[in-house]
C-alpha cells in the first residue's frame, strides 16, 4: 500500500501492485516510478523503458538496482531477482527502498508551529 501511494503521487495512470508476485513488478517500471517518487535525483524519467520486451525488462532492471544504490538503499537484491520477479526478493528492496525515504523525511526539519502528538 505504501508503494502504491508513493507512485499515485506521482502518476496516477500507474496500476496498483497488488502483491509481490504481481507480474507488473517484472518490468522494472514500477520499481524505477518508486525510486523516483522517493529520491528523484537518482532515476531519469527518459531512461524508464516500456518494459514490453525481455531485453528492456532486463535493462530497466539493472537500472532500477543501480538507482537503488544511487539513493542509499542497502540493496540484497540482484536485476535477476526483479525480472524473474521473486517475491521474496522484491519485499526486501520495496522495504529498503521504504527505509530510505523513512530516513529522508526523518532529516526534514519539523514545523516548529505545527502542535505534536503530546501537545494538547
């Protein structure tokens, strides 16, 4: 759910990602969307390819893992691991890339006017 809202963001004509096994994450499409929604500096949009054939699944793959890298995921997943689309494999690289954009918005500076949980 977190992945799905992170990309709506973004792109609302980007279907959901039902689970970790859905086909789509095969692409590499949804994977590099995500990596640009959390650290846009590390992913071209003009690089994104269709994914529709294997050659491009492969590529949008292995530049998804390095854009991962890129934005200071600590990644245990391979390219292969993405367009074979192991669920396994898939759950630990959404969650490192979920603990990256955790990491960024901890270092944002807080609204100082804005009450917290413990103020009335």
């Amino acid at each position: 759910e977190w992945a799905n809202c992170q990309i709506k963001r973004h792109d609302e004509a980007m279907p959901n990602l039902r689970n970790f096994a859905d086909p789509q994450i095969r692409t590499g499409v949804f994977l590099l969307k995500l990596l640009r929604s959390v650290a846009p500096e590390c992913a071209r949009e003009e690089l994104i390819l269709s994914g529709t054939t294997e050659e491009e699944r492969a590529q949008n793959a292995r530049y998804a893992i390095s854009c991962a890298h890129k934005a200071g995921c600590t990644v245990f997943a391979t390219w292969e691991d993405v367009v074979e689309g192991r669920p396994r494999m898939m759950l630990c690289l959404l969650a490192a890339i979920m603990a990256e954009d955790l990491r960024r918005h901890a270092a944002e500076p807080v609204d100082k006017d804005l009450p917290t949980p413990n103020q009335s």
